[in-house]
C-alpha cells in the first residue's frame, strides 16, 4: 500500500467519516497521482544518480531549500511554457521524486512562506537550464487544466508542512524564463477555501500579482506570514489571514470565447475591461531566516547525489512590513503577463532589517488598506463561476487556463 493510501486509510479510522469529510474536503487530494511520479515523496539516497531524462511530475514545498517546479522534458524553441503546459515534468532543488535536478547556481533568489492557508515560494532563476527558452514570458500551471486532467496531465503536489507528507488538492504555480512561483493550498477557513486560494483563472496576470510577497532578488530566506487575500478579491478592510470583509470587491479576468449547443452558438466574454494596479496588499511575514545561498551539491558531470550541506543563515528574527500594494501589474491583461511574470523588479514590500527569513509563530501586522476597488464588485461572480466549469473545453483550447 503506498503512503497516501495509508495516510488516508488510518485517518478514515480514527475519524468519524463526516468530520473527516469536513475537515479535508478540498485539501488533501482526490485525484490521482500521475503514472510517471513515484508513490510517495522521497530523497534520493546518497551515491544514487539522478535521472535527468526523468517525466515525474511529483512536485514537492517543504522549504527555502527543498523545492520544485516545472520546466519542459526538452530544450528548443519549441519549448515555451504555453506550448508544452501538458507534458511539463518536475525540477528540483534537491534530488527527490525521481525528478530531475535544478543545478546549482540556477536559483538567484528563493523566499519561502508558511502560512495558516497555504506555503508559497517564490524567486528569481535562470529558466534556460531547465529548458525554457530565453526571453520566454511563461504561463500558469494548476491541477485542472482545459481538460481537468491537470497541467501537467499527472501533475501533483506534496508538503511536509503539517508534520508528515500530504498530497495537496489545491495549488498554482506561474513560472517564465527567470521568475517562478508556486503556491500550495494546505487549509480552509470559515470565508476562503482552498479552490478561492489557489485561484486558477488569472493566468494572465503573473506571480507579483497573484501570489503578493517579497520578489528581491539575489536573496533566500523563510518566513511565516499571514495568508493573502484570494486573488483578485478586494476585502473594503484589510484582515488577517486571508478573512474576506463583509464587503469585499472581485476582480475577473477578461477572455472571450465562443460556445455551442446543437445547432446554435455564439460569443461569451466574462471579467472586467480594466485591470487593478495591485493586488489587495502583501501580507506580513515574521520570524525570519536569511540564508547566503542554497545547494545540492550535484555535479552535472555526473548527476551524482551527496550528502547535503548545511545552509549558511546570515541573519534570523527579522520582519517583514506589508506595504499598500505589491509590485504593480500592467492595466492590460497581456502586458501584465509580460511585466508580472518576466521582470526583475522587486516588490515594493519594505524591510524592518536586513534582508531576511524563518520558522516560529506568526506575529500580527496589521496590514495596509486595500486599493480603491470602485467598478470591481463581484456581480458577475455567480455567472463566472457556472460559465467557468461549462465552457471550461471551449476555453481551454485558447490562451486560458481554467
């Protein structure tokens, strides 16, 4: 029996099947783990060789050093994020999932974040030695894809966050020629649950906009934080871990598609014409710990595995201070895909200290307030959210991802 059916098995016996329902109801995961990823996540033992040939699309978040993303099996022109989103495989930061390694000196900055709702890490990279083509502006991936199957087609998650490995329902991850993103979705609350957290139909707007946080570059360091507000939502009054207000504005991307039943059809368009500047705000983040660097160690000579070093901390317990807005994205969708998920600008979130990272209890910050959001209330969200699931084929065979 592998370790998630065992994980589940055990849970399905000690807690009564309504509050077990209840409790993982959109966090631990009900698809299925793709053919070509192993059972369970696993290191790779020490002498062992990496299978850099490898199509596991098992990624893993357990930390600043212990990570993956997806990148394309091959390199070449051909090779740009949107066109090969399906077949995508796993990278990683250590040798782990029978994936594939990133190589040393390809991560130029990491920022990891815990949090009640979710872990997120993001940074800046060389894409080209994972196969993306230089100047390539990305795409978003996520478990349910044009055909919800995933993109990738077996994608799945896991992290060690809780204290033992889960396989998670809900995640989202941006990635381009030098900036990725992923953001794995590991609890509800009483406003937001895991599906409105790891939002999936923004895949236009990048990782600054979508997944708020601290973007220096050149810079490794763990966190906890408050969770974000959703993406796209606007509370009135900004709140702690991610709690919508009693009044909280949406925004939707724009797309147009058509649609067809029998012998009728025509044009739908969903989403808002302008754009928000910002998401609501960045979350604060505490408890921090920088890092110098990260490193497997692996010599692409030979992709074989040793046994890891220790990560040099340069500073710990510093905070970050959550700004009014994160870095901004363009006010057209299109443009914002190209300035959110390929620029090296950092977010314009300020330091209290040194630049920093970590792992102790949340301190409250109060967060700034949210951007005036007048011509985004969700009137059309109840529309969006059955057009979405409907016309999600239609979509997918465009430029969204839904």
């Amino acid at each position: 029996m592998s370790t998630r059916l065992l994980a589940t098995a055990l849970l399905s016996a000690l807690v009564p099947a309504a509050v077990m329902a209840q409790n993982t109801a959109g966090i631990v995961a009900t698809n299925p783990n793709g053919v070509t990823n192993p059972a369970a996540p696993s290191l790779a033992e020490v002498g062992s060789i990496v299978n850099q040939t490898s199509y596991s699309r098992l990624l893993t978040l357990n930390s600043v050093e212990d990570f993956c993303i997806f990148g394309p099996p091959e390199s070449g022109p051909n090779s740009l994020i949107g066109n090969v989103e399906p077949i995508v495989v796993a990278y990683c930061a250590k040798a782990r999932n029978n994936a594939r390694i990133i190589p040393d000196g390809t991560i130029h900055s990491a920022h990891f974040i815990k949090t009640p709702m979710y872990v997120q890490i993001q940074g800046y990279f060389d894409g080209t030695r994972i196969n993306i083509p230089f100047g390539d502006q990305g795409g978003e991936l996520d478990p349910h894809g044009a055909e919800n199957l995933g993109n990738p087609i077996g994608g799945n998650v896991t992290s060690n966050v809780s204290g033992q490995d889960v396989f998670y329902e809900e995640w989202m991850s941006f990635i381009s020629y030098n900036q990725f993103c992923l953001r794995i979705c590991t609890a509800n609350n009483k406003d937001i649950d895991t599906a409105l957290q790891c939002e999936h139909e923004l895949d236009v707007m990048g990782c600054q906009w979508v997944m708020p946080g601290d973007y220096s570059n050149g810079t490794f360091d763990s966190c906890l934080g408050e969770a974000a507000a959703p993406p796209g939502s606007y509370p009135d009054v900004t709140s702690s871990q991610g709690q919508l207000a009693a009044s909280t504005s949406t925004f939707r991307q724009r797309y147009t598609g058509t649609w067809s039943a029998e012998s009728t059809g025509g044009i739908f368009t969903v989403g808002q014409t302008v754009t928000p500047a910002a998401p609501a705000y960045t979350p604060a983040t505490s408890s921090c710990t920088h890092y110098a660097t990260i490193a497997n160690g692996i010599n692409t000579a030979d992709y074989r595995v040793v046994a890891p070093s220790a990560l040099v901390e340069v500073s710990a317990g510093y905070s970050n201070t959550p700004s009014s807005a994160s870095a901004t994205a363009s006010s057209s969708a299109a443009s914002s895909k190209a300035a959110s998920s390929g620029s090296n600008t950092a977010s314009t979130s300020a330091r209290t200290g040194p630049a920093s990272a970590g792992s102790a209890a949340a301190t409250s910050v109060s967060a700034s307030a949210a951007p005036a959001s007048a011509g985004f209330r969700s009137v059309d969200a109840g529309v969006f959210g059955v057009v979405g699931v409907v016309l999600a084929g239609v979509v997918g065979g465009m430029a969204v991802l839904l």
